[in-house]
C-alpha cells in the first residue's frame, strides 16, 4: 500500500493502569521506554539525531487550537523530569506544549469529548477532532476495525456530535475512507454505503453552530493524481463541508501537500484544506523502502500548529496524527496507537522549527 496508516487514542478517559483502548499501560510505558535505543541521543528509530536541538520552543503563533494538559506527551515531560531527564523532557515539549489532534474512543466518544471541551472552554480555544470509525477500516490492516454496520456508525457519529454541542470544534473525518476506495482496497460492494456515510456525517457534525469538518483526501504519495480524488470527495459531501485534509499521518512535505491540494481544491470548486505536519519536518523515507509510512527513522516534527499559512485557501497546519504514537508493530514498534516515547523525543529532536 502506498497509502499510511493511523489508529485513534481516546480523550481522557480514566488513567488506569489496566488498559483502556486506546490509551498506554505502564507497563507498556516502561516497554516503551526502553525500545529501540541503540544510543543515549538515539531516537526509538536507532538513528541518531542530526540536529540536537535542546531548547523549549516558544508556543505556535496563531493556533486557536486546545492543547490536551494530561496528553500522554505530557505527562511522559513529568515522568522524565521526576527521573532526572531534564534536557529529554525539555525538549518533548516540542510535542507536550502543542495543540495535537484527539482521537474519540470507538466504543464511545461521548465521554472524551465531553471532558476535551469542558477544558477547552477554560481556555477559550477550539479542539481538534478525528472521527475514525467507518465500517470496515483499514482494509483489515492495523488498524483494523471500525463500527460494525451503518446504523451502528450512524448511531456513533451522532453521539460524537451531540458531545461536541455548541463548542468550537475542527473534525478530520475519516481518514484514509475515501482514498482507500480510489485505491481500490476497499470492496467495490462498500462503496456506496460509505459515500451515504461520509455524506450524512457531514450533515450530522456541521449541524453544531461552531463545528468545521474536512473530509480526509489522503496524500500524493498515495492517490498521484488529484483529479482521482475530486468526485468521491463530491459523492462524501464536500460542497457542504469546509474543506479537505491531506497528508494526515504522512511525511510528505509541505510543497508538494500545498501543489497537490491546490489542483485538488480547484477540481471541487476552490474549496479549502488543512495539512497535517506532525511528522514531516524531515519529508518520506528515501529509497522507496516497503512500508515507508510506518514507523519510519529519522523523521523530525514538522510545521508547529497554525492558522497562519500565507494561502487564503490553506486553513491551517496541525498535528493531526498523535507525534509518538505508533503506527504498528513495524521496526520494533509498539501496537498501532500506543504511546512510544523514544520516537516522540526523536521526532522532537529532529523538528524542523
């Protein structure tokens, strides 16, 4: 596949130590902790950093967006700091200090969403969504899953939206769903369902008064052409949404994103699209290496959160996958959605800014 994968992590559900999917044990903390390190300045990816930056940015000029206290980067800052690793945590705050997208639990979001706007209001900032539950998600790969049947998704997204209310919330929805039907990955038999999906879940989200959706239009590493992806975003409903995401998950660089959404956005009537830049300060893996979009070495964070882009149709750069989440059991990764912190400090070390 040429596409990349992604799983969600929920918002703040309890902290248990028994494991509530999808957030980390401790003891998987503690497994964690001590993969994949060949070096003390290594990241999880063994590669060595290249651009040892040890200082605290300065937060994100012009991000709206909420930054989660309790994230699992942040309190990975106090673990290391109770532990003596002052230059470590201070540097993870590249990820801790910065809005980073949620992902609602896929049993039910209600809860998490709930508690995320509860504590964004404090803040008066608006907090990043990803609805990722479509039926038969993934392709079977890993994140495999998804709700069991369309009344079910349907009955699922409702509950997202009523939890969100009246709050200011941006909703990513459903990454890789539409891509995987270009691609072909997704059985001819499905398609037409979830086109009805994609429509109605926007329907559904832009009936809060202060919800944005972007309907997910993958990266163009994975659809080449632009124009491949024009109708099925028609058929899901993009003339009602506001705009599409790219790159969600991917390492592609900004340039090329911007290129690409630029044919894309004319080829559906100029509409208007985010980019996720949580891990491509350092652009894709070279060499073309099979599963280049899991766990590859050597990434660095990318563009810090912003809606100050200087394109009146790009609406910001976000984090929208989870910096330090794993993609899969891929180059001694943890399960897909668990927390990995050695790559979260090797792609804070290698940040592009």
């Amino acid at each position: 596949m040429s596409g990349r994968r992604i799983v969600p992590r929920a918002f703040a559900l309890p902290r248990a130590l028994s494991r509530v999917l999808p957030l980390l044990t401790s003891a998987a903390l503690a497994t964690a902790l001590v993969a994949g390190c060949s070096s003390p300045d290594a990241g999880a990816d063994g590669e060595e950093g290249t651009d040892p930056l040890r200082g605290e940015p300065a937060p994100a000029a012009a991000s709206p967006y909420w930054v989660d206290p309790n994230s699992d980067a942040a309190r990975q800052v106090r673990v290391w700091e109770k532990e003596g690793r002052e230059a470590d945590a201070k540097l993870l705050r590249r990820i801790s200090g910065r809005p980073v997208a949620d992902w609602p639990a896929w049993d039910d979001p209600a809860p998490g969403i709930r508690a995320a706007v509860k504590s964004a209001a404090r803040t008066e900032k608006t907090v990043l969504l990803v609805a990722y539950n479509i039926p038969h998600r993934d392709c079977g790969l890993y994140s495999a899953g998804g709700a069991k049947d369309a009344d079910s998704y349907r009955s699922w997204i409702g509950e997202f939206a009523e939890a969100i209310g009246d709050a200011p919330a941006t909703v990513i929805l459903e990454p890789d769903a539409l891509p995987h039907i270009v691609d072909g990955c997704t059985p001819p038999e499905h398609h037409a369902e979830r086109y009805q999906l994609l429509s109605e879940a926007v329907d559904t989200l832009k009936a809060g008064p202060n919800t944005r959706v972007y309907l997910d239009a993958g990266n163009p590493e994975w659809i080449d052409e632009p124009s491949k992806m024009a109708q099925p975003l028609r058929q899901a409903g993009i003339d009602r949404a506001d705009g599409f995401s790219l790159n969600v998950s991917n390492f592609q660089p900004n340039e090329s994103v911007k290129a690409y959404a630029t044919r894309l956005s004319d080829a559906v009537g100029g509409s208007h699209f985010v980019i996720d830049t949580s891990r491509n300060g350092r652009g894709p893996l070279s060499g073309g290496r099979e599963e280049a979009w899991c766990n590859p070495p050597g990434r660095g964070l990318g563009t810090p959160p912003t809606t100050d882009t200087g394109d009146g149709r790009l609406d910001a750069y976000l984090w929208i996958k989870r910096p330090g989440d794993s993609d899969g059991t891929c180059r001694g990764g943890p399960p897909a959605g668990d927390w990995w912190p050695e790559y979260a400090l090797g792609l804070a070390r290698r940040a592009a800014s």
